[in-house]
C-alpha cells in the first residue's frame, strides 16, 4: 500500500510530531512525572533536571501541565472538528444534491454566520452564555461548520454537474446511489486535507478564547490557557508563556504538514488508484 | 462610468446594508435570545428574585424581543449605544477614543504589512520554484499555524525584555506625541504585520501567478517585451483586481488579529474593550463592540468586490 | 530535398532539433522525456509549410523553437535553428527578444484567450512594433487598419478601437493575424489558427490568412491536425508524429500520392464505406413539434422540431455550435422538458421528465458523452462502469457479471486485461471505448451519442466509428448521432437533420440531403467543410450564397 520511504521527509516528520503529541495526550496520567495541579516547587523555577520545563505561576511542574494540556486540547478540538465536519458536510452535500429553497435558506444563513469574524461572534454568544466544555465545543463546532457547508457543497454542486454523475442520472439511480457512490469518493480528497485544515484552526481557535480568558476555565488548563497563566512573567524574562505557545504552533505545523502532503498526493493522481 | 457598472456596484452596496442588517438581528438575537438570563449572569446565582426582577425592569427585558432589538437598532443608528452595564458610562463616549486607537494600530500594520506582501508576493512569482520562494512558502504556512500571541510573546521578550528596544506594554493616552506613540505600538504593529503578512503574500503570489499562466502574457512573451515589460504591461492590469481582492480580505483578517494582539500589548483599543466587557458579560457593550468589528469587515468586503467590478473590462467596456 | 534549393533563398533551416521536457509523474522521480527527436526542416522566404499531425506530435514545439521559445520547462537541448543566416539558439536571451515580434510572430490557436483583456486592440496590435521601433505610432497605425481591411474585418477604421470581449471569436483570430504581420516579420507561426472556430467561421478566416500571406510574402508554419485545412494553404507538408519527422514533401504529393502508411491513413481517415439503408416503414421513436427553453427565458433553443429514428438506423444531427443539436438530445432523454411537443416510443408517449420515466424506457435510450474523460466516475474500474447497467437493469451479478463484462470488452476491441483498470489509466480512444460497452450493457434500442469523436485525434476517431457501425450491423441498434463535422456525418449516417438556430432547415434521407438543390444554410455549411483538393478554398469562397455565422 504505502511505502515509508515514498512519503516525503516534511510530511514525514509531521507524521511522527502528531503522533507525539496524540500518544502524549491519550497516556498523560502515566507519562507525566506530576499531577495536574500539583504544586511542587517554587514559582516560575528555570528549566532543571527534576522539572525539565521548569515550574509555572503557582510553583506546578510545566511538562506535566502540558502533557495534561495536550490531552484537554486535542479533546476539545477534536470534537469540535468532528461536529464541524459533520454538520457541514452533510448539509453542505444535501444541499448540492437537493437544490432548491432548501439549499437558498442553508446557503443564506452561512452567508450571513460567514459576514462576521468567527473569533468576534464567538465572543458575542460566549457573553451570555455558560463558560463550560459542552457551550465550547457546540459554539466552535456550528460556527466553523460554516466554511466546511461552503467546501463541501461547492465540490458537490462541481460533481454533481459532471457527465458520469448525468449518465447514472440517465441511467435512473436514486438519489443515495449519486451522494454516496458517484459524488463521495470523488469528493474525499479534498475533504480529507480540509479536515486537517480545520482541525488546525480549532486548536488555534481554542487557544485564542482561553487565552482570552474565555474558554477552558482553571484549574483546568488548554495550552492556550497556559499562556494566560504565564504571560505575567514574560516581562521578567520568565519564558514559561512561550512553551505552550510554542507547542501549540509546532501541533498546527505538523498538521499542516500533513495535510499538505495527503492534498498534493490525491490531486496529482487526478483520480485513479490511491 | 457606464451603466452596467453603476447598476452591479449599487447592487453590491445595497446587499451589503441589508445584510449590516440581518447580521445586526443576529447579534442582536445571539445576546438575547440564547439560553442564559443577562439579569441572572450578571448578579450571579445567588441573586434574590426580586433584584432579578428589578434588574430586568431596568434593562427592559420584560417587553417582548422585537421592541427591544429596534429600540437598540433605533439608538444605534441615532449613534446611541447604550451605556454600560457594568460601569454605567456611556458606550459610545468610551468608545470613540478607542476606535481611534484601534485604527491607529491597524493603519500603520497595514501600511508596513500591504506592500510588503505584494512585493514579497512578486519576488516569489519572479524566482518561482528557487530557494526564496520556497522558503516565502515555508514561512507562510509556519506563520498560518502560530497563534498569534505566539508571535506577539516572541517580539515582547526579544524586543521589549531582553533588548529593551520597544515598550512591551504599549501604553497610549490623549495628547502623546506622534513619535512616542509610533514607539508604543512598534510592537503590536510588527506583531499584526506578521500575523497578517504571509497568508496575504501567499495569496499575492497565487494572483499573479495565475495570471502569469495565462496565454496572453505568452503572447506579450512572443513579442519579444522584456521580462519586467511583461509583468508591467500585460500582467499587472489584470492582476490589479485580484490583489485588491486579497489585500482586502486579509485588512478584515488584521481586524480580527487585532482583538487578541491587543490583549497581549494591553492596548487601549475596541478588542480589548470587546474582551474584558464578554469577561464580566456586559451585552449592551458587546453587542456594540460586535456591530462595530462586523460592520467593518463587511464594509472591506465590499470594497473588495466592488474594486473587482471596477477592475474588470468585460464591465467597464461592456459590447 | 533541402539541397536541392538555391541557399540563399532560405529563411529558416532547422537541423536535427531536439526537445525535451521534464516530467513529474506522480509518485516517481522526475524524468526527461523527448519531444522532438532531431527533426530538420527548411523554409524559403515567402513559402509556406504545413506542420501536420495528432496530439503530442511536437508540432506547437517545433513551431515555437523557431522564436526559441518553450512552453512550460520545455528546452531545446539539441541542433540548430538557422534564421536569416544565423543560429538563433547562440544569441541568448536578448536575442530571442530582438527576433520575437520582428522576424518571427506567432498566430495562437485561441485569439480569445491570447488578446490581453485590459487594453484595446490597436495597442496591441501595434506593440510590437512600436517596440522594435520599426515604424512610429501612426506609421504602424495606418498599417493595422490596412491589415484590417485585407483581412475583411467590419469597420476597419474603428475596430482597434474596441477591446478583445467586444468582438466575435473568428474576428479576433483575424485580428491576431494582423497583429502578426503588423511588424512585417519574415516569418509567422500560425499554430491551429481556425481550429476552434466553427467550421462556416472557419473557411473566412483560412482565406483571409491565405490572402494575406500572399500579398505580403510572408512565410510561415502553418501548424494544424486537419490535413484538408493544411492543404489549402501550404507549398510543402510535414507529417510528424511523437515527435519524429514521418513524411516531407510538396502539398499535392503529400495528398494524392503519400509515401508513408502513416500518411496514407492521414489523408484516408474519412473514407468509411456506409451503404445508406431506406428508412423502414414505421419510426420507433417520433420527435413531433418539440420546442424547448432554458430556465425561464424566452429564447427558444428548440423551435416546433421534428425528426424520427427508424430502427437500427443512424440519424446524423449537424449544426454549428448554438444550433440546438445537443439540446435536442437533453429533450428526448428528458433531462430538459419539452415545453411543447411529444417524444413517442414504440408508439407511445415518453415522459416529459427523467423522472417520471419507467427503468425500462431509460435502459432503452442510452448516451455515449463527447468528452469521455468526465463520462465516467475517476473512482471506479471498468469492471464497474460497464458492469452497473447490467446490475441496474437486469440484476446480473457476481461471475456471470464478469463474464458479461468481459464480452463486451470483447466487443469494444479491449480484451479483459481492462477490467480492474481506472479511467485515468485509459487512452482517449480507449475511454471512449468503454463509454460505448456502458451504454451496449443496457441493450438498449437507440444510442445517442454526443460530438462522441470530435474531442479525439483523426485516426482514433476514425477507428471509434467503424467501431460503432460494426456494432449497429450486430445489435442492430439505432444512433442519434450529434455531430458538427460533416464528414463524419457522410461516413455513417442513414438519414440526416440539418439544424440551425433551433429549427431544421433540412430533414431525409442522406442522399436526398447531400443532393441539390440546396437551402441556403446547408449550401453553406456543405460548402464549408473543407476538402482535401488543392484549390477547394478558392472554389469554395467563390459558390458561396450566404455569409456565414460567425461574421
């Protein structure tokens, strides 16, 4: 199937950064050397041998807060990618293939959610409503289903005008037939590396809301809340802030990475095998 | 200007205002109509019913929705934002100073930001497929996956901390002179340069590469123009629309960095005012704050298109 | 024969010229291939050579080579290119600047896309020109509008005036000819100047380059696939193919006595033997006064048309692009709803709508696309494209599946190898191949089929053809045959309908159609079809009633 050595060195290596970072998060209680909020030392203590990241605000071992950060950021944006995708995908393909008053009013009404910045509207609707997992994710999830609804239906209504998707037409297929087997697989790839795309873009989003103080609530802590812990001691020179801010740029690269290199590989094949 | 044109520009504003308008009930509606009393979050869980009450009779949540969101569109357009909840002063007068602010950062980071990237853009299609492009590519998909106070942590403890170059606090205030306030937002303004920089170099490249490939800069080829004649006479005509298109979207993009890169530097402008009144949920002030960052961005929108209308020939020379 | 020619009288001598290009195939390494395997040409001042062959010949990369030009990482990495007396290839960049737009210009296949749309004609026109500072702004200026007038454009003094969108595709390719000879270059490179034009279109603008190149004794390459249109215009003919040189020679001997096989195939390509059958007594399928529109507009793509196919039989549709042709076939296959008028078959009405329609009446109408690459889905093998209808419609599955798709790859002159194959692993030829096996998998009585060889090289459609009227001959299927070529229309047609502009100007028996007298519209459109005779153009030009279209 896939040969290693085919797969080109960057996306290799996000590859691998990726997997990093889920493993961290999925066997956290068992690698980190600390609890969560266990205060073992002094505050904002350098980097040593025994805290290898060195301490945070409140005297808590770093490398142990982001290992358990990995966990709460992957969770959080992975479920708010799975709610994107599905919700806009399968609207977004209905949409195509049923036409109609049916696909104005969807069409619409992204429109309109698409005409204000996701970040500003997230903040009007995080203004009322309760700070907690569930609200998070639902408010990330619809608002960023937006673009996955606009991706998907345009590749469908393109797939949907194609001669083979008119002769099964012609031939009298149904309409599950046409989704599911003329108009899905062609549609994949480019799905797939929009995944990757929007998965890059709910850590990013996640980071920046509990950064602003306005997602994941302490003790609790994300990467991006993190950053809000430890920004104070940027102006004494403390690089603790950078740390999780780093961590959440080198898990966007490496996704990117990856996508990139499943986009390339699907669209040079033009369709075909793979 | 012809008619066809004229007709396709008004077209283009008039959706605009009408959807100013919609996404003014969406506001309006995201506040008010969503699970979660104002009157409840704002005095907390162990309010009594009667403060409640009291509360909600101040805010005038007793009359039905409908009343409530034109009172507040009513008051917006008479420039009437209501006052705060939690300080009580008047949102409009608190505000005015800080869009100033705002669109102060935003100016001088789109000034900086806007030529360089059509310059970097060029450099990239010029040396196609070299190193320098390769590595403008490389940075530009780094630069898409920093968060931005990444950026904006990095330029405070290098430039602010370690080099005491530039304040890492971008203090601002009535009457400061031009320089020291340039001096104050050197930072922010390098931190939305950089946010902003890459994505629009990437799509200035993709512009021009695209209208690079076309058969008529062959053409202009094959009649033996200079390389820098090509781009200059057949290229850059028709990749003027494009551009304006890409560095209008990203200027909506930068409005939206502004929010976080103002928090970080704690500068007094609208995202950090929009920021802190969601923290203590104070809905008159973010609906304003959240009408004002959307009617901008819708406007730069328009702009785009309608500079996209006015670029094209087939409009303006129509048969 | 180069030799045998007074040197001084040559412009251009092209020595053993090889080109390559790289390739980055999926997946692999990078690789060289060549395009041009050390191909010589010559060319005296003032003549005119044909360049003649099918896709991937290397024709375009040969008539570039002499402006040293490469498209897309293209490289001459081999031989010379003598032009007026020195190699070009030595002179560098500034060289081919110098050369570009003053020895040599260049005629593109597609003027519409070739005219920058920003600036007005003139000043395009003129640029050259006025860049190599061989004539002053109103001196060149002048010339276009002569240029103009040569070439038969409407309104010479003022058409410079207009920008590219504003005027018609056939006016834009003469006005790219202009442009050419408006610096009164030695040589011009006309590379498939009329191929998309329609073909009424097509034969005014093949006589005003001819014109033209006489009366300013020009040479040129004259670059094309279609041998009667080379015929008419050149002295001498090349036939190439993958990039190899197969026969040179004087445009009559090329035509009436080719050397090679390859050639002689070239020249024969049209020759299909098709005894026309006498239309039976009773139509199986009846088009009556159908008329039809797009959405909710007024304009009438389909105006009170009548036609019948009689069973087993070929009904030819002919019309240029816009006749309603193709629009007539999304009528009867329900796809667009008659606003008026019936479809009758076996006696009796068709569903106005696909949807309405009974599996049984679609399996009998089946349709084979024009252009087969997005006729069938990327992601499914052969197996599955031809093995569906007989899933579909008659429940075979599993072995005996295989078995049946296996004989229709038989059919179709693909063995069973193709099976597990993907479309994108197909040639053109191929493809189409497999699209007629899908719709021979419904047994179907009427196959329509959509422009189904114009998107393919001469010998390859030629091959599709004798294919599909083997295949009438043994499943005694009928054909609604949509075409614009009028030769293809004479090789296999029983009956033909002439359409122009949404109506049938012309309807019967293919000898009766194709014998005077004549309509006007068809007398045009038989008089436009070039043949392969030296002095048809002349001929043609001089019979004609009625300006063509696209004028």
């Amino acid at each position: 199937m896939l040969d290693i050595k085919r797969i080109p060195i960057p996306a290799l290596i996000g590859i691998v950064l990726t997997a990093l970072f889920v493993l961290a998060a999925i066997f956290a209680p068992w690698i980190a050397p600390h609890g969560n909020g266990e205060i073992v030392g002094d505050v904002w203590e350098p980097m040593s041998a025994t805290h290898w990241l060195g301490t945070d605000n409140l005297g808590r071992d770093l490398l142990s807060r982001m290992i358990y950060g990995a966990r709460i950021t992957l969770f959080i944006a992975v479920l708010a990618t799975a709610l994107s995708f599905s919700l806009g995908a399968i609207l977004g393909f209905s949409a195509a293939v049923f036409g109609g008053w049916f696909d104005t009013l969807l069409s619409r009404l992204v429109d309109l959610l698409m005409s204000i910045p996701t970040l500003i509207m997230a903040l009007v609707v995080l203004s009322v409503l309760p700070t907690n997992l569930v609200t998070l994710i639902l408010v990330m999830g619809v608002l960023d289903s937006t673009r996955v609804y606009r991706l998907s239906r345009a590749v469908a209504v393109d797939i949907n005008v194609m001669d083979y998707v008119e002769a099964a037409k012609l031939r009298g297929e149904n309409e599950a037939w046409i989704i599911f087997r003329e108009i899905l697989p062609n549609a994949l790839s480019p799905l797939v590396s929009e995944l990757g795309l929007r998965f890059i873009y709910a850590v990013l989003f996640l980071s920046t809301l509990s950064f602003l103080g306005l997602g994941v609530q302490p003790p609790d802590a994300d990467w991006g809340g993190m950053v809000k812990e430890n920004k104070d001691g940027i102006v004494f020179g403390i690089a603790a802030a950078l740390i999780p801010a780093a961590a959440i740029a080198a898990l966007a690269i490496s996704v990117n990475l990856v996508a990139d290199w499943v986009l390339n590989r699907t669209t040079s094949l033009k369709g075909g095998r793979g | 200007m012809s008619s066809p044109i004229v007709k396709l520009v008004a077209q283009r504003v008039a959706l605009g205002i009408v959807l100013l308008l919609a996404v003014s009930v969406l506001i309006f509606a995201g506040t008010q109509i969503l699970p979660g009393d104002v009157a409840q979050a704002i005095l907390g869980q162990s309010a009594t019913p009667e403060s409640l009450a009291n509360l909600r009779e101040q805010l005038g949540l007793n009359q039905p929705a409908y009343v409530r969101y034109f009172q507040w569109l009513g008051g917006v357009l008479t420039g009437d934002l209501g006052t705060a909840m939690s300080s009580g002063q008047d949102i409009a007068t608190s505000i005015k100073g800080r869009l100033w602010n705002t669109l102060f950062l935003a100016f001088w980071a789109a000034i900086v930001a806007v030529p360089l990237a059509i310059i970097l853009g060029l450099i990239a299609v010029r040396y196609r497929n070299g190193w320098v492009d390769k590595l403008i590519s490389g940075l530009a998909l780094a630069s898409t996956s920093f968060p931005e106070f990444f950026i904006g942590y990095v330029l405070v403890y290098f430039f602010a901390v370690k080099w005491q170059i530039f304040p890492g606090i971008s203090t601002v205030y009535d009457g400061m002179p031009f320089g020291e306030r340039m001096q104050a937002i050197a930072l922010p303004a390098t931190a939305l340069t950089l946010v902003v920089l890459a994505h629009m170099m990437r799509m200035t490249r993709a512009a021009i590469l695209n209208v690079m490939q076309s058969a008529y800069v062959e053409t202009a080829e094959l009649k033996g123009l200079s390389a820098f004649n090509v781009i200059r006479k057949h290229a850059f005509p028709n990749a003027i629309a494009p551009i304006i298109n890409v560095v209008m979207l990203n200027l909506a993009y930068l409005i939206v960095g502004v929010v976080v890169v103002e928090v970080i530097f704690v500068y007094p402008g609208m995202g950090q005012y929009l920021v802190d009144h969601v923290t203590k949920r104070d809905v008159p002030v973010v609906q304003a704050v959240g009408l004002i960052f959307a009617a901008v961005y819708i406007s730069l929108n328009i702009i785009a298109d309608i500079a996209a209308i006015i670029a094209n020939p087939r409009l303006r020379h129509p048969k | 024969m180069a030799d045998s020619k007074a040197k001084s009288g040559i412009l251009l001598d092209i020595r053993n010229l090889r080109i390559e290009a790289t390739v980055f195939p999926p997946g692999e390494a990078p690789k060289n291939i060549v395009l041009v395997h050390d191909v010589s040409l010559t060319l005296e001042k003032g003549k005119v050579l044909g360049l003649i062959g099918e896709s991937g010949a290397g024709k375009s990369t040969i008539g570039l080579s002499s402006m040293g030009y490469g498209r897309g990482g293209v490289r001459i990495t081999g031989g010379e290119v003598i032009l007026n007396g020195r190699d070009i290839l030595k002179g560098g960049k500034e060289g081919f600047r110098k050369l570009r737009g003053r020895e040599v210009c260049y005629v593109a296949q597609s003027a519409a896309a070739a005219f920058n749309p920003a600036h007005r004609l003139m000043d395009q026109v003129v640029e050259a020109t006025l860049l190599h500072g061989t004539a002053t702004r109103a001196e060149a200026e002048k010339r276009a509008v002569a240029l103009f007038k040569k070439l038969s454009l409407p309104n010479p003094e003022t058409i410079g005036e207009r920008f590219p969108h504003q005027v018609s595709g056939g006016q834009l390719q003469r006005v790219m000819t202009a442009m050419a000879l408006c610096s009164e270059p030695d040589l011009i490179v006309f590379d498939e100047p009329t191929t998309a034009l329609d073909v009424t279109t097509q034969i005014d603008v093949l006589a005003a380059i001819k014109d033209a190149i006489r009366d300013t004794h020009v040479a040129a390459l004259y670059i094309t696939h279609d041998l009667a249109v080379v015929a008419q215009v050149s002295d001498e003919i090349m036939v190439l193919r993958h990039g190899r040189l197969v026969e040179w020679g004087g445009t009559r001997q090329i035509i009436k006595e080719p050397r090679q096989e390859y050639t002689n195939a070239l020249v024969s390509v049209h020759e299909i033997e098709h005894q026309e059958q006498k239309p039976g007594t009773t139509p199986f399928l009846s088009v009556k006064n159908v008329t039809a529109a797009y959405g909710r507009s007024h304009i009438k793509v389909l105006k009170n048309v009548s036609v019948d196919i009689y069973p087993g039989q070929t009904l030819a549709v002919v019309g240029e692009s816009g006749s309603g042709k193709s629009t007539l076939a999304r009528a009867i296959t329900g796809l667009l709803p008659p606003e008026e008028g019936t479809v009758t078959f076996d006696g009796r009405p068709l569903a106005n709508k696909l949807a309405d329609r009974p599996k049984e009446d679609l399996r009998q109408l089946q349709m084979i696309y024009q252009m087969a690459d997005v006729a069938m889905n990327p992601r499914q093998t052969v197996g599955t494209i031809i093995g569906r209808p007989l899933e579909f419609y008659f429940g075979i599955r599993g072995r005996e599946r295989d078995r049946r798709v296996a004989d229709l790859l038989d059919k179709i002159e693909m063995g069973k190898g193709f099976i597990d194959r993907y479309p994108a692993e197909l040639s053109g030829g191929q493809k189409q191949r497999v699209c007629i096996a899908r719709s021979l998998a419904a047994k179907p009585k009427l196959i329509i089929c959509d422009e189904v060889t114009s998107a393919l090289d001469p010998l390859v459609a030629h091959g599709i053809l004798e294919l599909l009227l083997e295949l009438q001959k043994e499943e005694s299927v009928a054909y609604l045959f949509i075409t614009h070529d009028l030769a293809t229309v004479k090789s296999i047609a029983d009956s033909i309908a002439v359409m122009y502009r949404g109506e049938v100007v012309r309807y019967g028996a293919k000898s009766k159609v194709l014998t005077p007298p004549f309509d006007a519209y068809t007398d045009l459109l038989l008089s436009s079809v070039p043949e392969m005779e030296i002095g048809w153009l002349e001929k043609a030009i001089k019979g004609r009633r009625m300006a063509s279209a696209g004028n």
